[in-house]
C-alpha cells in the first residue's frame, strides 16, 4: 500500500516539474498568461485614485485592505491599443513581484491553465529585439490561439520601480512636491 502511495507522490511531483499553471487573462484580442506563484488576487472593479506626475501607464492607486498600491494599466505599459472593451468594470490582477505589490489593469480574466513547460517556445528575435525590458517570457499554442507568456519581473524597467515605490509610499513625496 505504501509503494503506490509513494508512485503516486512521485507521479504528482514529476507533473508539478513538467506542467506551469497559468492565470489566463485578455487585453484586446490578444491572449496573455502569468504564472499563477505571482498572483495575489483578482479583482473587478477596484476604485482606482490618479496620481499627479506618474509615468502615462500608472492609472494611479487602490487601498488594498489598507495597503496602497500602484495600479499599472498593462495596454498602455505594453503599447498595446487603448480602446477598452467591456462593461467599464476593470480587472486588477494584484502580483507580487519581487517582493513588490503592484496591480495591473487588463480587460478580462479568462481562466487558470496547466501548460507543458516543453509547450512554451521562446518568443521569435524580432519581437523581442525592440523591447526595452524583455518581458515576453515565451509563446504557446493553446488550441486555436496563441498565448503570450509575460515575464512581470521584466516588465518594468529599475528606474520606473523606485518611481513606483515613491507613488505608493506616497502622501510626504507627492505632497512635498506640490508646494
């Protein structure tokens, strides 16, 4: 009884080492994935305050139970058109990237999904070749579209982390500035 229990841990552990579990989510027509490990939470239609003097893609922060987080509209960071589809209610995902809370707008969360990691093919050299922060991880087939793996570590370059980090910590800066 002991051995199938121990074959079967090793069967579950050898598909944790071979499958990467994705939150789906949209912007546009476009399909993206982020790894699950990095996200917090998701929510719908967070009230959202602007923030004078923030780089063009922070839509400004949310109280988050009491913590203030930058909140980053990813079709802006990404360059991606910025006619929004939907019913106006935004979806933040809130992620944890290296240590840091940040959430970011994206039109719809579809769905988490287990990929292969042997699935997921380095993005083509002219894609990236442009990209300041290299922050297409990788490219898969899904069935009939393509999703597009994002690196959230890449995604922001140092100098726009520690603005970032000054909108957050907030009020003594912003108000400091304004005089």
């Amino acid at each position: 009884m002991a051995d199938v229990y121990t074959t079967r841990r090793m069967d579950e552990a050898e598909e944790k080492d071979h499958l990467m579990q994705l939150v789906g989510f949209m912007n546009g027509r476009e399909m993206f994935g982020v790894d699950i490990l990095m996200v917090q939470e998701i929510i719908r239609g967070a009230p959202i305050t602007a923030v004078p003097n923030t780089p063009a893609f922070v839509e400004g922060v949310t109280n988050l139970r009491g913590n203030i987080i930058p909140v980053i509209d990813l079709r802006k960071r990404l360059n991606l058109p910025t006619d929004r589809q939907g019913s106006g209610k935004n979806w933040v995902l809130i992620l944890d990237i290296a240590g840091r809370v940040t959430g970011f707008i994206v039109d719809a969360v579809t769905e988490v999904l287990k990929i292969e990691r042997n699935a997921i093919e380095p993005p083509p050299d002219i894609v990236v070749a442009g990209l300041e922060s290299q922050y297409v991880q990788g490219v898969c087939d899904i069935g009939e579209r393509l999703l597009i793996l994002l690196d959230f570590n890449r995604i922001l370059l140092v100098e726009e982390i520690k603005r970032l980090k000054e909108v957050s910590t907030g009020g003594s800066r912003l108000s400091g500035s304004a005089r």
